[in-house]
C-alpha cells in the first residue's frame, strides 16, 4: 500500500537475540509504504546489537527513514518508548517488541481501520499511537 503518510515503527529490545531477526523481517515484509523504523536497545548482554546492527545494513534502503539507538545503561521500557515517539517522524505510531511479530498485512489493516473514521488508538505528540 503506497501512501504519503509516514508509518513509523519502534522496536524496544533487550537480550532478544533468538527472536530480533524474525521480528525485523516481519516489519521489512509489511505491505505498507513508507515506513520509519527505530530500534532501540535497552542495553541488551547478548548478541542482539550486533544483529540488528547487521540486519539494518542490509535492509536499510526498505524503509523511509531508519533510527538505531543502543543504550550504555538500563533504562527501561518506559524511558525508551518516550525516547521512540520523540524520535519518531511518521503521522502513524507503533511500539512492537523485539520478540515479536506482525502479520504481512497488519499496517496497511491498522491505517485503514483508522482512516475510516473509527475512532480507536491514542495521540503521541501529535501522532496516532496504534
């Protein structure tokens, strides 16, 4: 679904790498466009960095706009949803976890529910929070 409007998806993960892969393939494969993704890493003890760090490399030139930020300290969810919608440049918003995943169509659903008049979702600053 091509459309003007930014999506803009925010990944918080920490210490997810048996999951990060799957869950960044599952966003690259959205049938919406264009999309803003911004990974944020809670200062993870694992691998997770690394492969997110690999897999944005090779996937970059998918998505409108790409924001990676790893953390030196723990500073949990909260801080790095706020840190994520102020990064965020899209007119739609979407947090999704580093382990999990969205079904190819899942997006371009959300934008459609909203834009016919339904009135669900919440603002962040500004933006449509789904």
């Amino acid at each position: 679904m091509k459309s003007s409007e930014i999506f803009s998806l925010a990944v918080i993960t920490r210490n997810h790498e048996n999951f990060i892969l799957e869950t960044l393939e599952s966003i690259r494969s959205q049938d919406y466009d264009p999309l803003e993704l911004i990974v944020i890493d809670d200062k993870s003890d694992d691998e997770t960095p690394n492969l997110v760090e690999r897999w944005l490399k090779e996937n970059k030139n998918r998505f409108y706009n790409v924001i990676f930020i790893v953390h030196d300290i723990h500073r949990g969810i909260s801080y790095s949803h706020t840190e994520a919608c102020k990064n965020s440049n899209g007119k739609y918003f979407k947090y999704i976890g580093g382990d999990d995943i969205l079904l190819r169509d899942a997006l371009k659903n959300m934008v459609e529910f909203l834009e016919n008049g339904k009135q669900i979702g919440n603002y962040c600053r500004g933006r449509r929070c789904l």
